[in-house]
C-alpha cells in the first residue's frame, strides 16, 4: 500500500510527510472547485481551504496567493512532454499530436474549455494559460525547425501558422469532439500527412 | 426607429406583435443565463421566465421544453452562412474560415467554450451541438467536393479529416487565442495555402 498515492480518505500513511499530504490535498480541492464549474474569480483561498480541511494559513505557507496556487493545479492536469523518437520529422509530429489535448486527470475535460472566457477577460489568467501550453508548442517547433534543416520541409515554412495546424485540429476533436465521425486514434497520422503532403495534387 | 430591434428596456413599439417580444425577452434571458456561468443542466425554465418577466406558461407555449430553448437560443448565436463566390476553391475556403468562430453575439464568447463539458456528457446535449455547427460543415464539404470534381484537389481526399485540418486551427485561435502572436486577419489565407499546398517541399 505504500506506493499509492494517498488520497483525503485513503488510510493515513505514516511514512509520508504531512506537508505533503496537505498540498496534494490543497491541490485536489482546487481541481474539485474548478470541475464543479466555479470561475476562477468566484473560487476563494477560504473555499479552497475548507474543501482541503486546511486552514487558510497553511495556504498562504505554500503560495504566495489564489494565482499561483491555480497555476500549480492547472499545471498537474497536463501529462508529461512525450518522448520524441528523433528519426523523421513525421514520426516525432505524430508523437506530438497524439499527446495534445490528451490530460491524464479526467477534471481536465470540465476544467480547461471553462477556463476560455476567464483566460480571454484577464491578462493574468491568459498568461497562465499561456505558460502551461508554451512548452509543448517549443517542442514542436523545434522539430519542424529540424526538418527544415534537414530538407525534410519547405525552408520558407511558418513555424507557427504550422503549430496551429498541427495542433487546431486535434484539439478541437480531442476538447470538443467536433466531428462524431472522426476516429481519433488514427486521426494523429491523417492529420500530420494531410499537412506534410497539402491537398492539391502534387 | 421602427427599424431597430426592440430590446426589453426599449419603449414599447406599438407596431411589433407582444408575442415576438416576448420571444426575444425569453431568448435574451436564456443566453444572458448562460453567459453569466450557469451551466445548461443548472438552469431552470423557472429562472429564464423571472429574468423574462414572464410566466413559465408563456415559455411553455412556444416551446416543448428547456432543450428545444436552449436550441433556439443557442442558433441565435450563430451569423448567418457566408455568401461564396464559387470562382475557386482557394476563394470560397478563405471566405468559410474567415466565419469560423466568428460569432455575431459578444455572449458567444462566454457561452460556447463552457457547453463543452455538458455537450461530453450528455448524448442530447451533443446531438444539439452537433446540429449547431452541421450545416457549416456541409457547406465546407460542399466546396471541398467541387474541388475533387474540378481537378483543383486530389482524387483521393479525404473530406471529413480535411473539414477538421481547415476548421481546427481557426477555431482554436478565435475561441481560446491559443497563440498570441497569430493574426486572425490574415490567418484564413494563411490556413487555406498552408493546407492546400502542404509543408514538404514540392
């Protein structure tokens, strides 16, 4: 049993320490508040606090403010970067694509579409937003800079309108299943073929 | 004045039936309801018909239920189909995508990200949405097959993933800005050539 993660009602586990209980605590509340379909203006430290059994003070030990604490939480919901293979630019897109909009805590599918109109309103929100997806976006890019190097793409290529459409597509599908027919397992190669080849004739 | 839409705080316009006042009044407090972050299960035809100022009876004579309200209001949100010009594909893709997420209504914005998780979770709520976007979608297919017909796209296209690679990348960029440095003006144009032409080298 000590392996497993702890959880609020999981047995105590003496061996791990109680701070770090409190935070996986503080955390999960906070996820639990926004899955709930609170804003981010509407959830408080307080309700935050309560829903963790925690005091308000234990908060502000390990955060500076409701901010940064959000941006934890909101940073626990992506999984980690994919590993990439490094052979061709295709295959290491493919890779990519499959990890996009692909969260491992099922709270992300209610948390992050919400999160739009507060990202949109606050140039705070939209920097944190922006700072949980930047890195993903940097590992892309330096693979289409590689195979631009490498001949394997056109020299005169727009790295980032090329981002968006790598990633606009899946992302609709996987956040909003846009398309009922659309399989996506295989939807990661059709899209990075689609894009590599272009649909006039060749 | 007799031309402009009467809003609820408007002097009564004597030449404009009360029942289409009414109707707007419902409508407008239903997108008001969900643009202020209730979501879709938690609003009541109670609550649209006090924020109406009408009696729930008048809401349930012109509709059989809160879904087929919801229905309703959520089209109004919707701009009408572009007009296209049918001279190429290219022409016609670019005028669609410049629609993409281009709602008329400022409430949109708040409204359609947050349908998402209830859209996921419920198989009416998808049917609704889906019913939403299906007819641009057929208009964009429509186009797409014009283009297999004529030569000016390859024989053995695939439609469905091609709607997704054009619509996804604009969708992304006008719902959630998902990357700051893009330019929405010149975005459709850009999306367009990238998607006909491709990225590797011709």
């Amino acid at each position: 049993m000590s392996a497993m993660t702890p959880t609020a009602d999981a047995p105590r586990s003496p061996g791990r320490p109680r701070s770090v209980r409190a935070d996986e605590a503080i955390i999960d509340a906070t996820l639990d508040l926004l899955a709930e379909g609170n804003t981010i203006e509407a959830i408080s430290v307080e309700a935050i606090a309560a829903r963790a059994g925690v005091g308000k003070a234990t908060i502000y030990r390990r955060w500076p403010g409701k901010d940064a604490l959000l941006r934890d939480a909101l940073r626990t919901l992506k999984g980690g970067q994919p590993e990439l293979s490094g052979r061709s630019v295709r295959d290491d897109l493919m890779l990519l694509l499959g990890a996009v909009g692909h969260n491992i805590d099922p709270r992300a599918a209610r948390i992050m579409p919400c999160l739009v109109p507060a990202v949109n309103r606050s140039p705070e929100q939209y920097e944190l937003y922006q700072n949980i997806i930047e890195p993903r976006r940097e590992l892309m890019r330096e693979v289409l800079r590689r195979g631009v190097r490498a001949g394997e793409l056109r020299a005169d290529l727009d790295i980032e309108v090329t981002l968006a459409m790598l990633t606009g597509p899946m992302l609709v599908q996987r956040m909003l299943r846009w398309h009922p027919d659309l399989d996506e397992a295989t939807l990661p190669e059709k899209i990075v073929d689609g894009v590599l080849e272009g649909i006039r004739p060749r």
